[in-house]
C-alpha cells in the first residue's frame, strides 16, 4: 500500500509502549545514549494492557508489588504500597508513567499512532503508520535501521465465531473495558453475558454482578475448563505468589532448561520411585491448597472447578484471586445475581440468547473474554511473517520446510517424552485445542532465525512470554536484543546464532515440551516455573553469571563453606533488584564504557 505521507528515519522503532516496548527504549539508550529511537502506539498513553484508557474502576494486576518492581525502581518506596500488597490497574500505570518520566521516555513516543504494516526496505525496515481508530486516515512512512516489535501477547483479541449481526443489545472484548466501563453498568442495562473462563471473564463478571446487574457467565464444555483460582494468601497469610520466585519450583514443575541435571532426572525420569512420589504428592498438596472448599459452596461453584484433578498440568492457567474477586465468589455461591453455564452459545436474536444446553434467555450486552490470538496483530505479509518466525497460514509454507520441520518436531517430542515420560499421559478429559497456524519459532522467543543466520541483525521481537517476573524478565530480554541488534554478544552466542540448525533443533525441542507439558492449551511460549532457568539462559548467553545471589554472600567460613549460597539460590526468592547494574555489567564485559555514546 502507498503512503500519502513523508517518510521520517530513524535508527530504532520500537512498536510497542508497555512494559517490554519501554524497557527496550531504556536500555537502548543505557548502551548507547545518542541512539534515536522512537516508540509508536496505538494507545494516546503509554502502558500497553495498562495504558490509562484501558484501565476501569477494580481492576486489579494479578501479582503482589514487589514483583512489578525495575532493578533500579521500586514500586513500593515509589507509590508508598504495602509489600506483598494488592496492585491496582490504576497504580500499575502511575508506576509505568512514572518509570518513562525518570528516564525520559515519554517524549521518544508517538502515540495515538497504528501500525498498519512492516515491510524491508533495503538492509532496514519501513513502517508504515496512520491515525489510530482512523481506517481511512492518511498512511505516513517511517523507515528504521533496527527494529523491535514489543506488542507482546495480548494486542490481538481473539473474537469467538458468533453471529452478532442480530443481537439487539451491544457486545465487545475485554480490551476496550477501559473506555466502556460505564456503558456496560448503566442504568439501562439489565442482564449481561459473559463468555470465557479466565482472568479477564472473572473480573466482567465481578464488576457487572457487584453493580447489580444479573449474569450469565458462560463456559465451554471441552477444553481445560475454567482457570485455577488461587488465593493471594496461604493459610499462613503469606503470599501465594512468592512461591514462583524460587528456583526450587522449577525442579518440581520439570524446567525445559535444566532437564539435564540429575535432580530433574532423580524426579521426573520415571525411574526411581521416591523421586515420583515428592512429585506427585507436591502437586497433590498444591492443588488441596488452591482448591480449598471454593469448588464445593454452591452448584455454581462446582461449574468453576477445573478440569483436570491435578494443578500439575496447569490448564488453562491461573488466576490470583484478590478481595475483589473473593466478593465476586460470594456471589457466585450466593446464586442470586449470577448464574454459571458449561455451555456455548448457539444463537442471537434481539435480546435472545440460547444456548447448547437448550436453556435460554434475554440479554442487554455481551462481554467476549475469550483471550487473545497466539499471533501478533497482522503487520508482517504472510509469507515475511513466516520468514521472521511468527505464526503463518500453512499455505505459505514450501513443502520441503514442512517435511523439515516434521522429522524436527517428532525427533523433539521423542526427546521429550523420554525426559519426561509423565507428559505422555494426559488428563483424558481434556480437549487439546490444534492451531491452523505455524507455531512461534524464534530463537530465545526473539530473534528471526533465518535472518540471524545470514547475520542480518535487524529486527527482534520482545514480550512473547507470560511469568510471574514480567519486568525482570523484560530488562533481561532487553539486554540481550540490544546487545544482538548492536553485534556485542559474545563470540559463542555469536557463533550460536549463525548456526541455523542448532537453532531449529533448540526451538523445535521447547515448543514441544510446550505442546505436552500445557497441552497446548497454555497459550504463552514460556511459563511462571520455568522462568528463573530461562532469565539464567539469557544471562549465559550475554556472558553474565546467573546466581546473583550466590555473588552476594561471602566464601569460606563466613559463607558457611557455600551452604549459605545453595539455600539462598534455591530457596530465597528472587526479584528485580538481584539483576540491578546488569547492563553497566555487560558494557564493562565488552570493553564499554556506560553512559558514553557508542564511538
């Protein structure tokens, strides 16, 4: 499509302005601060999923605030919150606004701005953008050397296949909650439905049943059923969430990236008996610990229990339960205002709504939270996005790469499944859901392989991951796709990355592993237990140590001959502030000298 407008370079674009797209700009600018680089968003705030207009009244973030927290900013000291306190959508964004002003952020976004598509433009890349919410607005040309696409996984709502064209009321995804909030507990409206059974259909339901209006929550029969709804607290009043900072959970989740070790072999393997039974009554004591009595109140709450009996398998995920929410679930088991269904919906008309199960009735509004397309927004042509990675139409594909990466896939599976022989016998009774398109295969969930291989450096992707250390994991990733765009990484990653193969072998093994340890029903490429072996990878990779703790504690008698450093590296949490420094720590590594401009 041609551009009407002027064409503007610069050095880097980064699409994107939430939690990955900022953090790139910051550590972009930390190795090199004369670099140009411009964030665009379709948002006129940044924020991404926590850009002020996309924020209502009760949102909450799902985990405590010490894990929002930046190495080098504090969210706790900054917004005066509790620590282990509940995060509101509000606060979450008043911390993001705040982190881009520290840094001088802000004035290197354009906002209000859509990317309408990404081509090559020679050895760069050209963007070509237009008004947001503007489809006949003029399009405008930016061209870049370096490009980052930080658009992450919850930029392309997934519609369910409904015929709404009859639907006398009004309906929208949850991604424009922030601006409809008030149209959907107005007066007016009456009864709503909700479809999905995630975080974002928990928190429709809550904010409808506790306006008073009368719900109808609607979810699939097949699939993994409702997500796990854990409480914020353990019976001891700690915080749930801490658990996901220690390694030692990834050893009882099985870590993809540590399968070698012989712990995970002592525990997974299958071959030694005692190793099997820690696993199995772990995750038998875990899942007693979320359950509780929540699935066992009311008829209601016997329609939200998940399906499978094991919290192991972690389908279709989970959601952290705050005060909010826990209001939500009394009026759940209470009967009155909201109504659960294991069914779907058939059809529309008027206000008619019926259903699979035969029951019907009427409606004013339809809530869709029905998650978001594993696939960024379509900015890529179908066969460029296959060439960098993303998920394409089959037909795109050549059938020699198919064959390729079918003997791939299966020589990975085989691998896996003789890793982790427990992966080979599924819940029976879930649906394991098949994508039409390609999987993600970027090396380390970032870079083009084909594109590294031929040493063209020029584009990265940031934010294809969901954990519970969003922004430690986003200054680490950083790092790293600034150091591959700038050619500092060390010569064995270096060496690594010109390597197709190793690189094919390495992306095939993990999306397998994805594909059986989730089902296929966990829709992120990385999960919350295997995330400290993934941040230590990246680490690696940039030719840093890893065990930050153990760097901290004294050798010798004072250090308890390292017994102090093992308990603190697997049993004490880790967060942000571990990997403080860790760019001025790579600039040094390569011979940099931080803060000054690249000669």
């Amino acid at each position: 499509m041609a551009s009407s407008g002027s064409s503007r370079h610069h050095k880097v674009i980064i699409v994107g302005a939430g939690f990955n797209g900022i953090v790139a700009a910051k550590t972009y600018l930390q190795v090199d601060p004369s670099t140009d680089v411009l964030i665009v968003d379709g948002e006129s705030e940044i924020g991404g999923v926590w850009s002020a207009s996309r924020i209502y009244p009760g949102l909450m973030y799902e985990m405590p605030a010490p894990l929002l927290n930046f190495s080098d900013f504090n969210m706790c000291k900054e917004l005066g919150i509790e620590m282990w306190g509940d995060v509101r959508g509000d606060q979450v964004n008043d911390f993001l606004v705040r982190y881009s002003q520290k840094f001088d952020i802000i004035k290197r976004c354009m906002l209000n701005t859509h990317v309408d598509s990404v081509e090559r433009n020679g050895i760069g890349w050209k963007v070509l953008v237009r008004p947001a919410r503007d489809e006949k607005g003029s399009l405008t040309t930016l061209t870049c050397d370096k490009l980052i696409v930080a658009t992450g996984i919850t930029s392309k709502p997934r519609i369910a296949d409904y015929d709404l064209s009859k639907f006398g009321g009004f309906s929208f995804h949850p991604i424009e909650m922030g601006r409809r909030h008030k149209e959907l507990v107005a007066d007016s409206v009456h009864h709503v439905t909700i479809i999905g059974g995630h975080k974002s259909a928990l928190e429709a339901v809550g904010t409808c049943a506790q306006a008073g209006k009368q719900v109808e929550w609607l979810i699939k029969e097949d699939g993994g059923g409702p997500t796990w709804l854990m409480p914020s607290k353990n019976p001891d009043g700690s915080s749930l969430a801490k658990m996901s900072t220690k390694r030692a959970m990834s050893v009882l989740s099985a870590s993809i990236y540590n399968s070698s070790r012989w712990i995970d072999r002592f525990l997974h393997s299958g071959r030694w008996w005692l190793g099997t039974w820690i696993v199995t009554w772990f995750w038998g004591f875990m899942t007693r610990q979320v359950q509780q009595d929540k699935y066992t109140k009311s008829e209601n709450g016997r329609r939200l229990k998940p399906t499978p009996e094991s919290m192991f398998w972690f389908v279709p995920g989970g959601t952290i339960t705050h005060d909010r929410d826990l209001e939500t679930l009394r009026l759940i088991d209470e009967e009155k205002l909201v109504r659960v269904s294991r069914a779907h919906m058939v059809s529309v008309s008027g206000h008619e709504v019926k259903l699979s199960n035969s029951q019907s009735f009427n409606t004013d509004a339809i809530v869709m939270c029905t998650g978001w397309e594993l696939s960024s927004r379509p900015i890529f042509s179908p066969t460029l996005a296959y060439d960098v990675g993303l998920p394409a139409d089959p037909s795109v594909v050549p059938d020699v790469e198919k064959q390729h990466w079918k003997i791939l896939d299966l020589a990975a599976e085989k691998q896996v499944l003789e890793t982790y022989p427990i992966l080979a016998n599924p819940p029976s009774n879930v649906h394991i859901p098949k994508s039409a398109l390609t999987p993600y295969r970027l090396f380390r969930f970032m870079v083009p392989i084909k594109m590294a291989a031929r040493g063209d450096n020029t584009l990265i992707f940031l934010g294809n991951y969901a954990n519970g250390r969003v922004q430690a994991t986003a200054e680490i990733n950083s790092l790293w796709g600034v150091a591959y765009l700038e050619g500092l990484l060390p010569p064995l990653t270096s060496a690594l990355l010109r390597n197709q193969k190793a690189m094919e072998k390495d992306i095939a093994y993990i999306e397998s592993f994805r594909n059986k340890r989730y089902l296929n029903c966990f829709p992120y490429r990385l999960s919350i237990f295997e995330t400290p072996e993934y941040d230590d990878l990246i680490l690696k990779d940039l030719g840093l140590r890893p065990d930050r703790k153990r760097m901290n504690i004294p050798s010798g008698w004072r250090g308890c001959f390292g017994l102090r450093a093992w308990v603190a590296e697997w049993f004490e949490g880790y967060f942000a502030e571990d990997y403080e420094g860790i760019v001025d720590e790579f600039l040094k590594s390569v011979g940099r000298i931080p803060g000054k401009p690249k000669p």
